[in-house]
C-alpha cells in the first residue's frame, strides 16, 4: 500500500500520510491479516475506491460512513454503497432510499452509488476495511487518522462544501467542520435501530440540492 495507488487528484496532498508512523503500523495490520487468511473486505483494488471515484478538486459534498459492509461480496469502497449485483439491499440503504423517496419524491432500486460519486459526492467510510464477518473489525488501527486528513484537506478549501453526518460516530468525526463556511447536515442514523429519531424527515437530499444551487453549482441528480 502507497501513496502511488491513489488517484493523481490526491496524490500530492496525502503522499505525506504514507510515511507516518500510523500508515505503517496499519499496513503492518493488513500484513498479517492476510498472512493469517482473513478475507479482507473490500478487495484491496478498492480500498480507496471513494478517492478514485470523486477526485479532490470536483468534491461537492462529502456523506461520512464508519465502515465497509463486512458481507462478502457486498462493499466495493463507497459508504452506504453496495455492488449493483446485491439484492436484498442493506437496511440502511433502504431507509436512506425511503427518506429519497419522501423528500424528492425519486425511487431508486439499485444499491450501487457509483454515479453519486462521480457527480462530486465524496462517499467515505471513516474505516476503509472490515473482516469478512466482523464488523467494526478494522477500527482504532490507524484508517481513522488517514480519513481525518481527508476531512482537513476538504474543510481547508476554499469552496463550500456539505457534509452529511448521520448518527454520533459521523457527527463526532465531524467536528473539525468550519460550520461558518460549509453547510453541515446532521441528523440520526439511517440504520433501523435510529431512523426513527430523526433520520426520517430530515430531507437530507433537498437540502443538499438547495445549498449547491445557492452557490451556483450543478445540483445532484439522485436517480439512479
């Protein structure tokens, strides 16, 4: 893993996170996972999958995940996202598609999120493997740090952005946000133990759309 598999876009302003002591220590992990025969979640060619598909300069808005569904077959390195292949669709994406569906009135039926990405949503899992089995298998070993620098790259910017944070972990990620620059939506998890504390109703999608166009950016086209 090194700083030559991610895109050109950001290559320059996260090269450096590649020597820290963090980055190594978390290859190191990896190292001896797949030395052990643990099946790592997503495919390694897709770990920064988020960067690839979003390049730095054309991010518009940022949705925070935790991590990769640890379902094989299912995570492909964009949060929420699933392969288009995958049916039933994950809870939470099925929740996220109800409220789509109540705010804007879209109906999607495919789980793969690809071309929200390539309209400038940067979907990023805080955590970009799993345990085949295990979620939340990979946290605390150092990918938190290397998404954190993302975050400060994108807060640093110049242009406003809107980041999306569902649920404690996200908002609490989130807290380095410039709220006075970048329009900052926050509302409960779209996973079914917490959708109906205020995730149902929040109308992330128009709020997103109105913001964009306020700024006299093209607004996103949710209709998959």
């Amino acid at each position: 893993m090194s700083e030559q598999i991610l895109p050109e876009s950001w290559q320059q302003p996260l090269h450096g996170e590649f020597k820290q002591a963090y980055m190594q220590a978390l290859k190191s992990f990896l190292r001896q996972q797949k030395d052990l025969e643990k099946i790592i979640l997503p495919h390694s060619s897709l770990w920064f999958n988020a960067l690839n598909a979003t390049p730095l300069d054309q991010v518009k808005v940022v949705i925070l995940g935790q991590d990769p569904y640890p379902t094989p077959g299912h995570a492909h390195g964009l949060c929420f996202s699933v392969k288009p292949e995958v049916s039933p669709l994950p809870k939470s994406l099925l929740n996220i598609y109800k409220e789509l569906n109540d705010d804007l009135g879209i109906h999607n039926t495919s789980g793969y999120l690809q071309p929200w990405a390539e309209q400038g949503i940067l979907l990023l899992n805080s955590v970009l493997t799993v345990e085949a089995g295990k979620p939340n298998s990979h946290q605390g070993k150092g990918w938190e740090m290397f998404t954190d620098k993302i975050i400060q790259l994108l807060n640093a910017r110049d242009k406003p952005l809107v980041f999306v944070l569902w649920g404690s972990y996200a908002q609490k990620k989130g807290s380095i946000i410039n709220t006075e620059k970048h329009k900052v939506i926050r509302s409960a998890h779209p996973s079914p133990l917490s959708a109906y504390r205020g995730f149902f109703g929040s109308r992330p999608f128009s709020q997103i759309n109105q913001f964009l166009q306020q700024q006299g950016q093209t607004s996103i086209n949710w209709q998959l």
